[in-house]
C-alpha cells in the first residue's frame, strides 16, 4: 500500500512538508494501514507537515480505510458520511506495553473469538505470541508503544495482524553483538533460537523464535517482518529468508510485523472443556 502512495524518505535529510497521494490506491493491506499510520506519527513527532490528497473517492479499498477510521484518526473527520465500522475489523489501535495485557484480553481475543467462532480459551496460544510481540517491543523500543491492527476475512477464514513499533529498529540492536552483518541477516539472526541483544542471560524470552514457530508450523501460516530498511519471510516448511520488497527503506525507522494465520487448525471447543465431555 505505502508504495503506491509516497517515494522513498531519506530519513537523514527529511523535507518540511510530506503529502500522501491515494489515486493510485486499489488495495489497502493491514499492514500497510500499520505502516503509513506510524509513519505519519514519526513525521509529525518532528514538526513535518504531513497531508493526504485524493482520498474521499469511493473505491472498495479508500472505503475500506474510511470505515477502519484512518481518516476519522488522522484528519478528525470521515471521508464520507457513509463510514461504518466493519465487525470483522478490529480497529487500529496504539497500545502501550502495559496495557497490552488489558487489550489482548479485553479486546482482541473477545472479537476474535467471535469473527472466528472459536471460545476464548481456545486462543491461549495466540495470546502469548501477541504477549511475545509486546515484550519485544518493551525490550527493544525506547517507546514501549505498538500499533496494532486485525481483519478477519471469512471467505478465507483467515486473520491478518499487524503490529508495528516505533523503535530504531532491529538491525541496529542487533549490530551491538555482530556488525558485520547486513540489515537482512541482522533480522535472521534475531529469530535464531536462543539469540539475544540483551546481556543478562535471564532476560532471553521465546521473542521471535516462537513467533516464527507458532505461526508457521502450529498454525500453518505466514509472517513478513520489515526493519531497517530490509524484510524477511517465513512460511510452513521454509526457513526465514530474505525478501526485496518496495517497502524497504520507505518509512520510519521501526519494525513492523505482518502476520496471516488460517483459522482452521483452532479448535472449536476449549482445552479445559474437552476434560469434561466425559
């Protein structure tokens, strides 16, 4: 989405003025929705004017922004007065780390839940990969804040979920421990199991490890990462590779993470409830 939008920031030699162009627009992904949300914030934070253009037209993918209440976040209005918000949204929100807990719990997990029709007790697993993502993110961001967002698609039966952080990004942390590497195999080295920037051994959690593993080989889906001017990806039966996508040095200077997730292998009836059909 962002590609089609804006060319690339050079983040050392930043302009006073930014304008977001929406007439190429033909599709708007969770991520993407993620991703131009922080950027806008990280330019305003440094007093850049920021401004959107072509956006009231109706098209499918400038209502679907519309009804998610981008604009209504970032202009104070809809585009249109025909804005809804859609029950297989759940609408993109910036959360501190020490609220994550509330919100995963509070919010997510509820509307999920219902999207999918799976109890609550059945998401157990989903919750502590987005608690691993929170802990990341207070670990490893001077701002313990992400901004996340989740569509369900029920023709596919399929959630996406992007969460993206305003940290300086994983390359960089990464590079403390082994500056030889480039911002690709920074990122790779960070989903090793056991690898951590940090000093203490104690402090070395699942973190992106697990992730990767309850992603792709328990659910069967996958995840796109995006830091430092670089991206990998990881799918069922593959490793975390290298990818060249538009995104690239596009944007702040965080990390950003796109998740897709089939719903089938989730059981319908909860782990606690199974113990007493008998």
């Amino acid at each position: 989405m962002l590609s089609a939008l804006s060319d690339r920031l050079d983040l050392q030699r930043l302009p006073s003025e930014v304008r977001f162009d929406f007439s190429p627009l033909r599709f708007a992904s969770p991520s993407g929705i993620v991703l131009l949300h922080n950027l806008t914030r990280f330019l305003v934070s440094r007093d850049i004017a920021v401004s959107y253009e072509n956006y009231a037209r109706q098209t499918e993918a400038l209502r679907f922004i519309d009804d998610i209440g981008f604009f209504a976040d970032h202009l104070g209005h809809h585009a249109s007065p025909l804005a809804r918000h859609r029950p297989t949204t759940c609408r993109l929100k910036e959360v501190h780390h020490q609220r994550s807990y509330e919100w995963i719990d509070g919010t997510f997990l509820p509307w999920f839940s219902n999207c999918a029709n799976r109890p609550i007790g059945a998401l157990a697993q989903l919750r502590v990969c987005l608690t691993e993502i929170f802990n990341n993110i207070r670990d490893h961001s001077s701002i313990e804040v992400g901004s996340i967002f989740a569509q369900w698609y029920p023709n596919k039966e399929e959630l996406r979920l992007s969460v993206g952080d305003f940290g300086r990004g994983i390359p960089k942390n990464v590079w403390e421990v082994d500056p030889s590497l480039t911002p690709s195999q920074a990122i790779i080295r960070a989903f090793e199991p056991g690898f951590s920037t940090r000093g203490n051994p104690r402090n070395r959690g699942a973190g992106l490890g697990y992730l990767r593993d309850f992603v792709t080989e328990q659910m069967g889906g996958n995840l796109t990462l995006y830091s430092g001017g670089a991206a990998v990806y990881a799918g069922p039966s593959t490793q975390v590779t290298a990818v060249n996508v538009n995104l690239g040095n596009s944007g702040y200077t965080g990390t950003l993470v796109d998740i897709n997730v089939p719903t089938v292998r989730i059981e319908s009836v909860a782990p606690e409830a199974e113990d007493n059909i008998w």
